[in-house]
C-alpha cells in the first residue's frame, strides 16, 4: 500500500518538535507539504495557506491541522471538501458543537476525521487504565501546572476568546482521565482565574465526579515555574496508584511500575495511519465537554494581568 502523503498546516512549536519527526518515524505516512503563514521546513513544498497548497501544491492525501482552534474549524470543512483526510490537533476545535458537522462530512465522503488526544498515547496511560480495572477508586487528585512562557512563548491566540487558557495543557489531564476511569465524568464546581486583560483563564479548580459520587478535584495554573507538574493521584482499595510526568511515569506506592521515554505523538500517527486507510473516523469529545462545562458554571475571578 502507498504512503499516506500527508500536509502539516500551521508550522509552530508543536507541528515542529512533535509532528515532523513522529511522521518520519512511524511506517505509511511521508511528509508532502507544510502550509504557514510564518514558517517552513527546509526540503519541503511550502504554501501560506491551505487552499494555496491544494489548488497549486502537491498531490496529498491528508492533513494534519496545527492551527490554533479558532480557525481549525474553516480549515477542516476545506480539507474535507477537497476529500482528504483530517488529524485535528487538541483540543479538535474552539467549540464542542463545531465538530458535529465535520464527522457527519466525513463518514458521508468516507473520509477519516480524527480528533486526537496525544496524552492518551503516552507510555503509561493504558497500563494504568488496566490497573484501575481492578481497583475501587475513592478519589481522584489532578494537578496539572506548567510555565506558559516556556511552552506557550509569544502564542497570545492561546488567551483568546475560544484559545482555552490554561484547559490547553488541562485538558490532556483530562483526556487521560476519560479515557482510564470506568465511568463518563462530569463537572460539579469551577473557579476560573482571569487576569484582567485575558479573554482565558490562566489557572483553574475544577470538581468533578460521576455516577457513583467519586470526588474527583483537578489544579491547573499556567504560572508555575521551576519543575513542572502533570500528576494524576488515584486513591484506591488497594493503595495508592499516582501517574507522573505528563503519562510517561506510572507508580502503585513506593514501586515504580513504568517510566519510559515519551513517544506520544508517534502513537498517535500510527493510528491515523490505521484509520485513513479504513475511512474509519475517531472521535472522543469527552475532554473538551467537561472545559466547555468549566467554562459554563466556572465562578470567574479576577487576577493580576499577564504579560508574556
């Protein structure tokens, strides 16, 4: 079977240091083309836009939309109009409602669109969904906290209107959480913190529970600075089981169960790899309800105002 030729449209940070090499990497996908406005990759077809690059570009069978989310959602309904595959970056759009649309678009051209979670691939979150399988859980601790100077630097669309603040990096806490827990979750109590010249929050206190009244409690604050902080803490019948650093780390107790290297985005390229060659489409809105809940019953409070 022929590679999938795949475009990568919007060249920042990410699309640089994740996508390209896990492209190179994984078996079935070649990198065609790159589509920015500010950037491009050295050996590769460059075109500003999108529609520069399907009506002038190379013949592509796929893209894989690094654009902020308030403009993903145009973009997407071009690429599947063009009848190319779809890998939205997370989260899949600045709104939940948006994304209706473009899978019904998909399955009626049988094209895939796959809304992808990249924590979800990192090393140790299947085998702490396993383990859980096993466990009562009796409460559930997020804390979720990063530098956005140091992987946000000069991105202001991410305090815009509909560029989630700090639910950017939390919602990967998120996705790793709908994704291990038995249960659908949902919130029960928000406080936002909005500095005053911000459309996003930049930290976050989230309850939630599910059916059966698990407390959950999630932290996540873009103004930490020295170590980073992506732990998920789950009490159990059994003791204590605590996932670290961003996924790659699992640990029931003293014994460390896994601790490997990242290799999330690799993860994910080979499943959409597997699903374009089906026309198969995946997509999970699990993560992106519970921010858009945050955002519904979220108290807002007023805090200093950022600067980059």
């Amino acid at each position: 079977m022929k590679d999938i030729r795949v475009a990568i449209v919007g060249f920042g940070k990410i699309a640089r240091d994740q996508h390209v090499p896990a492209i190179k990497a994984v078996p079935g996908i070649t990198l065609a083309a790159v589509a920015s406005r500010n950037a491009s990759l050295p050996g590769v077809p460059h075109f500003t836009t999108l529609e520069a690059l399907l009506n002038d570009g190379p013949e592509i069978d796929a893209v894989a939309l690094c654009t902020p989310p308030q403009v993903r959602h145009g973009q997407a309904v071009t690429a599947l109009a063009a009848r190319k595959h779809v890998m939205l970056e997370k989260p899949p759009g600045a709104t939940v409602s948006e994304i209706a649309p473009l899978l019904a678009t998909a399955r009626e051209n049988g094209r895939t669109l796959f809304a992808t979670w990249h924590s979800r691939f990192a090393p140790a979150v299947e085998p702490l969904r396993r383990l859980l399988e096993n466990r009562q859980i009796s409460a559930v601790t997020i804390t979720w906290k990063e530098d956005v100077r140091v992987w946000h630097p000069g991105q202001a669309w991410i305090f815009e209107a509909g560029g989630l603040g700090v639910f950017d990096p939390g919602i990967n806490a998120l996705s790793i959480l709908t994704r291990v827990l038995p249960e659908p979750v949902f919130v029960t109590k928000a406080a936002l913190d909005f500095p005053s010249n911000r459309a996003a929050p930049i930290a976050a206190e989230l309850d939630m529970t599910d059916v059966s009244g698990l407390p959950i409690h999630a932290s996540f604050d873009f103004r930490q600075t020295g170590p980073q902080s992506w732990d998920i803490h789950f009490e159990t019948d059994k003791g204590p089981i605590t996932l670290s650093r961003g996924g790659a780390r699992l640990s029931e107790g003293q014994e460390v169960l896994v601790e490997e290297k990242e290799a999330e985005y690799p993860g994910l390229y080979q499943r959409f790899v597997e699903l374009a060659s089906e026309g198969i489409c995946e997509v999970d809105l699990a993560p992106q309800q519970l921010v858009a809940d945050a955002f519904t019953l979220g108290l807002r409070r007023a805090v200093e105002p950022f600067e980059d």
